[in-house]
C-alpha cells in the first residue's frame, strides 16, 4: 500500500476506518492532517494534546458518515472538544518526528533530541510502524478494564476488579487507564455490514462500512495500546452475560 508516497507492508500501518483529530488544529485550519492516518501518530505535538476518535459532546466514535469533515452526526463542531493535554515531552517529538518524514521534512533535530542513533534518520515510516511494533510500542504502563456486569454498586466481579486496578495503579502511579463498562456503554452485536467491512479493501469502503467497522477499530486499538487487560465477568446461570468483554475477531 503506498500513501503520500510511502510504501507500507501491512494496512494496520494506517488507520482509514477510525478518523482521529486535533480539536484545536481543526479550530485553527478547518482540515484533517494527512499524518492522523498513520497508526502511531496519537499525539499533536502542535497542540500537546491527544490525538480524538470521540465526539466529547455525544461521546460517540467518529464515523465517516458525517455532513461535514469538522462536525458530528449529533450536530456538535469537532473543533469544540475539550482537549486532552500530553506532558511528555518525548512523545510529542517522536510525533514531530513521523510528521516531518511524513512530509518529507528533515527530521534530524528530533532523532538528536531523542537520542537516538543515527541510522534511525533513514528508517521510513513503515520501518517506524514494525521496529516499534515489535519492540512492544504500546505504553507499558497502560491497561485496559472491561466490566461486563448489569449490576453497578452491587457487583461483585466489579469489586473484585476495581480492588486489582487499585494495586496495579500503585505499581504504576503515572499509568493510564481505558475503562470499558460494557452495562452503560454496550458494545452492539456483530452485524452484518461490520463483517462486510472487515473484508473490504479499504479503496472500496464505503461510508457505511466505515462506520459499522468504526467501533471495532477503536477496541482493536485499545487492547493493542495496553499492556495489562482486566476483564472483569460475572457468570450468570452458569454462563457470561449478555454484554461480553469485545472480542470481535479480524
Ligand atoms: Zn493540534
Ligand atoms: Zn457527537
């Protein structure tokens, strides 16, 4: 697959089905950037903040589906969500980094500013995608929570849970938390366009197929950005409830 001129072996590289944005780089330009495409842009370095796939007003994952580029189906302008602020420096200039070899800009400054080794300069971006893949890119100190159970304050497969998130949040006082609670945000069952979706050549996707696809590409990254996943079921009549940790295979 190439894009804007870069070869890249495998389609996970890039990320069509699930549009991520800067809520203050659109505020300011009206545009999406080429460089949200790329899988491990997660950052603006521009605007120190992480990159949106939601809609914080409907709190709903951005579809393609949309009337306009900058605006929600539920009416809300993307340029109004509340962004999320980055603090590592490091982070930010490794995005810069994939921004200018995106572009084709020298991105010398931010490998010396990293202190990475020289030949790092002549890694492409698709090489970026699989060193860091296979070095484990995903933040060691991020983990991901499932709650399955109808109950709230009366379950005790969230109590036991919450107990082992609280030890793990010890273990890593600076770690990031994705918490799926599966009763107040269910996770619909597989549909028939969400299948088509995954097997369509993205050339040929369709606005439909994007969204029916959006959600399971947005789990999909969550589990993948997470070092530790906590799945916290209860068994009902000897079986899993209806609202499953989300397993929706590829
Ligand atoms: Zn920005
Ligand atoms: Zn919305």
């Amino acid at each position: 697959m190439h894009y804007r001129g870069h070869r890249f072996r495998v389609r996970s590289a890039l990320c069509f089905r699930r549009p991520r944005y800067c809520p203050v780089c659109l505020a300011e330009s009206g545009y999406f950037k080429a460089v949200w495409d790329f899988s491990l842009a997660v950052f603006c370095p521009q605007h120190r903040c992480v990159l949106s796939c939601e809609c914080t007003a409907c709190a709903t994952v951005l579809g393609w589906d949309r009337t306009a580029l900058d605006w929600c189906r539920c009416g809300q302008p993307l340029a109004s969500s509340t962004p999320l602020p980055v603090k590592r420096k490091e982070q930010l200039t490794l995005q810069t980094l994939f921004s200018n070899l995106l572009l084709g800009v020298s991105h010398k400054d931010e490998t010396a500013q990293l202190g990475l080794p020289e030949w790092l300069v002549d890694l492409s971006l698709d090489g970026w995608f699989h060193l860091l893949s296979a070095l484990g890119c995903a933040d060691r100190s991020s983990s991901c929570e499932f709650d399955a159970s109808a109950r709230s304050e009366a379950s005790f497969s969230r109590r036991i849970a919450d107990s082992a998130q609280a030890r793990w949040k010890t273990a890593h006082p600076n770690g990031r938390v994705i918490r799926r609670d599966l009763a107040v945000r269910p996770v619909p069952h597989i549909e028939d366009a969400t299948i088509r979706g995954y097997y369509t050549p993205v050339a040929h996707m369709t606005p439909d197929l994007h969204a029916a696809t959006a959600l399971s590409d947005t789990l999909i990254a969550e589990l993948k950005s997470a070092h530790t996943v906590l799945i916290a079921s209860p068994i009902y009549n000897f079986s899993l409830p209806a609202q499953p940790p989300p397993a929706q295979p590829r």
